[in-house]
C-alpha cells in the first residue's frame, strides 16, 4: 500500500518515509507514524508525517 491517501495512514501504524533530504536518493526511514501533517485527503508524493522519533517526511510505504 502506498502513502498517498490520508485514510490508509493512523497513528501508531509502522511506515516508511522519504525525508526531504533524501528525496533525490529515495532513501527511506522506518518508524512509527506520531502525528499526520497533511490536512488534505490526498497528496500524488505521499502524505508527510512526523515519526514518534521526530523525522518528518512523506509517506511512501505502510507496513513493515
């Protein structure tokens, strides 16, 4: 399941982010998700969330 619709994101959920650093190499962080950022039902890149760990990014995988 991708990141893009902000439904299929709750918090406490295992993911996968791209931080803004990272986009260019598409590196991913794993954590969990704290808060949701993006207040709009979709987003095409990936809603962005901030991990209990406090790295922000957008999210591209759900799951471990």
């Amino acid at each position: 399941m991708d990141g893009t619709k902000r439904s299929d994101i709750k918090t406490g959920l295992p993911v996968s982010i791209v931080l803004k650093q990272d986009q260019r190499s598409g590196k991913l962080t794993k954590g969990v998700v704290k808060d949701i950022l993006t207040t709009s039902a979709g987003h095409p890149h990936g809603i962005k969330a901030r991990l209990e760990s406090g790295a922000v990014g957008r999210v591209k995988t759900i799951g471990a």
